[in-house]
C-alpha cells in the first residue's frame, strides 16, 4: 500500500478536524501501552490527540509498507534522543520520522537514508526578529527583512521548517547550531557555513501546504536525490482505522495471549 525503499520515501499527514469523534478510540487502539499512558498525560486534550494521530500515522505506515501489524514494532533513542525504528532482520533498515503541531501530524518513511519531517501551524506568532537574530543564518535574516510584515510570519515559518527537518534528519538535535546553514527562500537547496559540513548535493528538500493553517516540510539525505521518488499526501483513514479493527478482532479471538505491546 506504501511503497518505500532506498530510492522511495512516503509522507503522510493527517488533519485532526477530518478526524470523527468515534475514529478516536480506533487511532488510540493502534498506539502502544507507553504511547497511549503518554498521550493521557498532557494538560490538553488537543495535545494527547495530535500526539495520538503522530504516533498512530507512524504504526499504521511502516505497517502499510511492510504487512506487519502494527503492534509488533519497537523503537530505539539515538545519542541525541532521535528514536530509530527497529526494523525486521531480513529487510533494509528502515527510517521514519514524525512531527506534530497544533491541528495537524505527519510521518515520513524511507529506507537506508536520513530523514526528517516538521510541520508548523501558521496561527503561531512568534517573536520573529528575536528567534532570526539568535537562530538564523545572516542570509537568512537579510531575507527576512526583505519580506513585507503582513508575510513575515510565514517566511519565518517556511525557514524554520526547512530548518527543523534538516536537524531532525541528521538526529543531532540542539547541539546544530541553526546559523550554521542556511536556505534560500524561494528556491530549492541547502547551504553550509563550512564547505566541509556537509555536502549540499546530498540533500533533498520538499516543502508543501497540507491546508491553508500549515506548513510541512522535508528533508532526505541521499547519494543521489535525482534518483528518489517522494509521495506526500494525505494519510488514508478507513486504512488507519480498519488495522484498529483487526487488532480489536485479534484479541477478542485470542483473549488468552499476552499483549505484544
């Protein structure tokens, strides 16, 4: 159903407003006993349940990619706390990311090769001048200031998310500096402080509007970007929720077995 490989990677995203009420319980039926305690920790409502959708999208696509149930995978932590699929012994490595912001999750799988997803909520306000001047590259914020204040905010965004998904791929978390690379607003590319960084013509980016409220950006680092193939696009619900059901119509008929969860 999700075709991923070294030269494939899918993203999918989901809309907590396309979500009905009863398809709640069947998203939270797909999260391990850990992601769901998690999820009914937080002080917010929307808060568990963009968490829910983020973690339920991860489950339900490598499961969409590989035929294997949901419930059965496991994840590691990285050095700098980014988790890591544990992949099946006779298949690639496979690699996934997740983000979430308010209204909004996505997921992003390929095989072999880093990768990092982010998405933003345009409603956001934040103090623009103050995040560029202490976060952004100096191309970056003469860009910036180039942008007419009705749109700051936005290009603020579209850089950011550039940005978050280019760390979050590399799994170095906050020791990268921000200001060590930078974009052009309105062409496609990755640039570096140090030429020995990191090689620009490594990277694939993709940035797209998944609604009129948000902002989701893509980053895959590859020998050769020509050669991959990117699907983004909305997550299949009725596919989400009727993996919830086999679980379900797994366990009412082994109500013996122990949880693999």
């Amino acid at each position: 159903m999700a075709a991923v490989g070294r030269d494939r990677a899918v993203v999918w995203w989901l809309a907590l407003d396309s979500v009905d009420p009863g398809d709640w319980p069947r998203l939270r039926a797909l999260l391990a006993a850990e992601e769901r305690a998690r999820a009914d920790r937080f002080h917010f409502e929307r808060d568990g349940l963009v968490y829910t959708a983020a973690h339920a999208l991860c489950r339900g696509l490598l499961s969409a990619a590989t035929g294997l149930p949901p419930e059965g995978w496991a994840f590691s932590v990285g050095a700098h706390g980014k988790p890591e699929v544990l992949s099946p012994r006779d298949g690639p490595q496979l690699r996934v990311n997740i983000s979430h912001t308010r209204g909004l999750a996505a997921v992003a799988l390929t095989a072999e090769h880093d990768i990092g997803v982010d998405v933003e909520w345009l409603e956001r306000h934040p103090h623009v001048d103050e995040l560029a001047g202490r976060m952004f590259a100096e191309r970056e914020r003469e860009q910036l200031a180039a942008v007419p204040d009705a749109q700051r905010i936005e290009a603020f965004l579209r850089f950011w998310t550039r940005k978050e998904a280019y760390v979050k791929a590399i799994g170095k978390g906050l020791s990268q500096p921000l200001d060590a690379f930078s974009f052009e607003l309105d062409q496609p590319g990755i640039h570096f402080a140090d030429p020995n960084a990191d090689d620009p013509a490594r990277w694939h980016f993709d940035e797209i509007r998944p609604g009129p409220e948000h902002l989701l950006a893509l980053a895959i680092c590859h020998p050769e970007p020509a050669r991959l193939t990117v699907e983004i696009g909305p997550a299949p619900l009725a596919y989400l929720t009727s993996l919830a059901s086999e679980i379900s119509s797994s366990e009412t008929a082994e109500p013996g077995r122990t949880s693999r969860r």
